[in-house]
C-alpha cells in the first residue's frame, strides 16, 4: 500500500481510539452517543481511504454511503430510545440504566 | 497533501472537543464541524458522492437529532461525570499517538497491495448495478428506523 494510506490509517486510529476512551468513561447517554458517531466517523474515514489508495475509489464510495445510511437509521432509533429512557427515569445517566426492573 | 493532513489533523481536533466539552450543544456543534471537515476530506479524494452525503446527511440531519433530543431532555444536567474523565484524557490521547505512529512506522510497506481493477463505468453504474443488494439492504434499514421510531413513539392506549 502507499505512504498515504498509512497517514490515512493513523487518523483513522486515533478517531476510533477517542471514540472507544468516551465510550468506556462518559456517563451522559447522548455523550455516548456522540461518542459513537466519532467511531463511526473513523470508520467511513478508513473505508474510503482504503479504495482511494488502491484506485478503486468507486465502490468504496458505494459502501461509504450505505454505511451513512444505516449510521442515519441507527442514530434515529437509539435518540427515540434516549427520549423513551429519559421519560421513565427522568435522568440521562447510564447507571441509573442497572436499576431498572420489570 | 499538506493541506489533506491540516483538515485530518484539524478532524481529529473537533472529534476530541465533540467529546471533551460539557455544554451538550457545543459537542453536537463541533461534531458538525468534524463531518464537515469529513466530507472536505471526502471531496479531496475524489468521492463527491460522499462528500456530498457527509456533508447533507451527518452535518445536517444527525446535528439536528441531536439538538432536538438534547432540548427534549434537558441536556442531561443532573448527570454527573467522573472528575478524572477530562484530566486522564490528555495523557491517554498523548500515550495513543505516540504508540498509533509507532505501530504505523513498523507496518510502513508491509501490508501487501492486493491486485485491483477500477470498475468500468462511473459510480451510477457502480452503485445500481454492482451493488445492488446494497441498495435492497438500504430500504431494509431505513424502514426499521422508521417502524422502530413510530414503535417508540406510539400513544399509550389508556387501559395500558
């Protein structure tokens, strides 16, 4: 592979990396959910990466936008969970999450 | 090229302040700066298509879920982080660079390049016909989301 893709892949690293470190520290559920959109943003980073390095970037394309669309799908059903959560315990906090029963 | 790094550099920037910053509505704020600066990214590697996407989609409808929710819910304040988060973050990021850009000097030329043909045609012929239960897959997700969004958002019966 070319020196680019392994720049490409660095930046990569480093998005998925800060996303993963939220992940395991944050507390706040839309905190988290950011966090996961940063994941994914590293993610789509690499995928298109990958086909621009190998000159193939058309397909890699394809699959960049059906990653954005079910990234689009997946945000929209987890923020009506967050409402739905926020209702019942009236908190945003995760490990009020443990406690629920029934 | 030194342009490509500066906007990567400045993505990975706006992604750490999208987490780091306490105000909800900045977060979401700078995680729209972040796609954009994605779907810069995007458009430099000759993926308009992409790019456009990014830009459309996760800068605009997802910023905006998420603003919306963050109104809907108060933004969370009662919600309180650890105190070490924000501190432990530097050095972690610092320790993560420094071993990511080691791991990347000992892989330098070692990953093999497989051999690649670019499909004939342009992404249209690409996307409808080589990919095609993409597509099916597509209509798939977006209509879960939607059924699972009504599902969530039903009106209770009263008896219930």
């Amino acid at each position: 592979m070319s020196n680019t893709w392994y720049l490409y892949l660095f930046f990569s690293a480093v998005l998925v990396g800060v996303g993963l470190y939220a992940l395991l520290t944050k507390r706040n559920l839309i905190k988290l959910f950011i966090a996961i959109e940063v994941l994914a943003k590293g993610v789509s980073l690499l995928l298109l990466s990958t086909g621009f390095a190998r000159g193939n970037v058309l397909v890699a394309q394809a699959l960049v936008v059906t990653f954005i669309v079910v990234e689009v799908s997946l945000v929209a059903t987890a923020l009506a969970l967050i409402i739905n959560v926020y209702r019942h315990t009236k908190s945003l906090d995760v490990r009020k999450l443990a406690k629920l029963k029934g | 090229m030194i342009l490509q790094t500066a906007l990567l550099i400045a993505l990975v920037l706006f992604s750490a302040l999208a987490i780091l910053l306490r105000d909800l509505l900045r977060s979401a704020i700078s995680l729209a700066v972040a796609s954009l600066l994605l779907g810069i990214i995007f458009f430099r590697m000759n993926a308009p298509y992409a790019g456009v996407f990014e830009i459309s989609v996760v800068a605009g409808l997802i910023t905006v879920l998420f603003i919306l929710t963050i109104a809907l819910t108060n933004a969370g304040e009662e919600v309180r982080e650890a105190k070490a988060v924000n501190w432990v973050f530097p050095v972690f990021f610092i320790v993560f660079i420094v071993i990511d850009g080691l791991v990347m000097k000992s892989l330098l030329q070692k990953v093999p390049s497989l051999a690649t043909a670019a499909p004939p045609g342009g992404f249209r012929e690409v996307l409808w016909q080589g990919r095609t239960m993409d597509l099916v897959g597509q209509i798939a997700v977006i209509l879960a989301g939607v059924f699972s969004v009504l599902a969530l958002f039903r009106k209770r019966d009263k008896h219930e």
